[in-house]
C-alpha cells in the first residue's frame, strides 16, 4: 500500500510529473518490475462472471487488461468489464479498438471510463472483422492507435475534444498502445514504435515474445532511437499447452513468432502443460536481465488458473505483493520469507 492511499483501493493523489492517480503508473515510475494480464471478458450479463475470473490475479497483478472484442469476437465490453473492476478496487486498463466505433463514440467512452475511475487506457486500431465470429459486420476504422492516442491525449492535456469544444474535467489517464516486436524488419518495428511515442504512448504491452534473441535484437533498435527513458515497455509472455498449439498459433495468428526450438522442446516434454509453464517462467526470468523491460504482460488464454503459478515460481515480484480487494489486511508490502 502506498504511503498517501487513504484506504485501500482509494483512489490515490496525482504526484508531479504522473498523469494519472493510478497505481500501476506509479509502479512504473518508481521503478518496479510490473506485471499485468489479461482478463477476457465473459460471453454473459452476469457482473459475478467478470470477478470470477479476476479473482485468480488478485494478489499478483498490478493492473488487469479489460480487452475490447479481441479477435473481432463479441463479449463483454471493455468499457463494462473496467466499470465492475472499479467498484472493487482493480486497476483494469480499458482497452479501446478502433474496429467498431467512430471518433464521437471513442471520445464518450474515454470519458466515461475516466469517471468510472479507469487510469489507464490502451489504444488499438484492432483486428479486422473478418478474423471474428460476426464477419458481416460493418467495419469502422474512423482512427488508428496514433491517431487515436493524440486525441486522447487532447482530451487529457489540453481539455478539449478534437473538433475543438472544451471539456470541463479532463480525464486523468496513462496512455497505452501495443506493438509486435517479433515480425521483421525489426528496425520498422521500433519506428513504429517511435511513432506511437510521438503521439502519446507512455506505455507498451507487447505482443507474444518467446524469441529472446529476436527481442533483444529489438530492444537495441529502441535504445538507438533514444526511446527507452519516454516510454515504459511491457513484453507479452503466456504459457503454450501443447507443440500442437504452438504450431497452430504459427499458422494461424498473424504476426505471432515461436522458435522451431520451442516446439521441439513442447513435442519431447512428458508434460507438455507443465513444460510451457517453465518455459514461460524461464522467459520472465530472462525478461528481467534486458535493459529498457519494465515489466511482462501476462496472456494466459484459457489458462487463466496457471497465472498466478507463473508469477510466483518466476520471482518477477521480488517479494512485492500487488493490491487486491482485501487489502486491509495487515503486511501488504511483502509477502513472508517463509
């Protein structure tokens, strides 16, 4: 707990220099290993659904991503999934895609969930709907995540919507994008990497990393651009239950990169479960030693139960304890030695 929390899961005082009141930027500027992860939304009206499967982070996460039709699928929307966080304390990042609503929308949102108590916000352009289960669906890509980025920028910085009409209270947000460090040229990557800087970016959350090399090799491309003290980056790792589904994810998802060695090493474990999950420890582990990673973003799809697990056995928390909703309870700093 933070020394100026009032009570915790309170919202917290804006210190110099942050943009929003929230704990995960403070994390980051105070120089913590973050981690964050994914919650994918439920396919139901039940609020119960979303702190079901939220309940599995608490503890071992400092911020929950909200995602807004992955996939170009329909679920719950972010905006919805963030507003139930809210109410128990979470720090959810509310992620916005371009795919399905214009600016006038986007801009409504923005402020809504910053009423709500949202603190951060990751734009995306997002997948195209052919990718998705309403393939029929009007498509509206009125933004991309820069262009997206400097609006809500605008709206935070200089309290005005982008057609010029003021605002009367600006939203106190930590502006997010994604990129994909693993698809060549890595040097185009961390232009555009730049660009998204340029535009608002204090944050990144990466997608699927799971070649070290290659990544390194990208995050030299960044120090030469001079981008690793403006922007915090977060690099995606998850745990891949088969060698079968990591040749699917190759095939199949576009832009996703795994290593012939990987799978190779997934086809000759006795567990292969098990043999992901310390392959994904081993990663944060390594993440940890690169210069310019500030934290992981964790995507344990349809292995939600195994994040927890992860975080613990990696040692990424270095004995921190994120907040939860109970997090009266004394000793919140640390966990035991024991």
């Amino acid at each position: 707990m933070f020394e100026d929390e009032p009570v915790p899961g309170y919202p917290l005082p804006i210190r110099p220099g942050h943009t929003s009141p929230g704990r995960f930027e403070r994390l980051l500027r105070a120089g913590a290993f973050a981690i964050t992860a994914e919650l994918a939304p439920p396919d139901s009206a039940d609020p119960e659904d979303v702190y079901k499967r939220a309940r599995v982070f608490e503890g071992y996460v400092d911020a929950i991503n909200a995602t807004d039709g992955s996939g170009a699928n329909c679920h719950m929307s972010s905006l919805a999934v963030c507003a139930l966080l809210t109410r128990i304390g979470h720090a959810p990042v509310m992620q916005i895609s371009c795919r399905d609503r214009n600016r006038i929308a986007i801009q409504g949102d923005i402020l809504g969930g910053a009423a709500m108590g949202v603190c951060n916000i990751l734009c995306l352009t997002g997948d195209g709907v052919q990718a998705g289960d309403h393939p029929q669906a009007k498509p509206v890509f009125d933004l991309d995540s820069p262009a997206l980025l400097k609006i809500a920028r605008t709206l935070r910085d200089e309290h005005h919507f982008q057609s010029g009409r003021k605002i009367s209270y600006a939203p106190r947000v930590f502006l997010g994008a994604a990129e994909n460090p693993m698809v060549p040229p890595l040097a185009l990557r961390a232009l555009r990497l730049a660009k998204k800087v340029e535009a608002g970016a204090q944050f990144i959350q990466t997608q699927y990393c799971y070649d070290m090399e290659r990544l390194r090799e990208f995050m030299r491309s960044v120090e030469d651009l001079g981008l690793l003290d403006k922007v915090f980056l977060l690099i995606g790792v998850g745990p891949l239950r088969s060698a079968k589904t990591a040749e699917w994810m190759r095939k199949n998802v576009p832009g996703m990169h795994v290593p012939d060695a990987l799978i190779k090493r997934l086809a000759g474990a006795a567990d292969q479960v098990r043999e992901g999950r310390n392959y994904c420890i081993e990663l944060i582990q390594e993440l940890r030693t690169i210069k310019g990673v500030a934290g992981v973003h964790v995507m344990a799809y349809r292995q939600e139960e195994l994040a927890a697990q992860i975080i613990e056995h990696s040692g990424a928390l270095a004995g921190r304890v994120p907040w939860r909703p109970a997090a009266d309870i004394p000793d919140l700093t640390h966990r035991n030695a024991s």
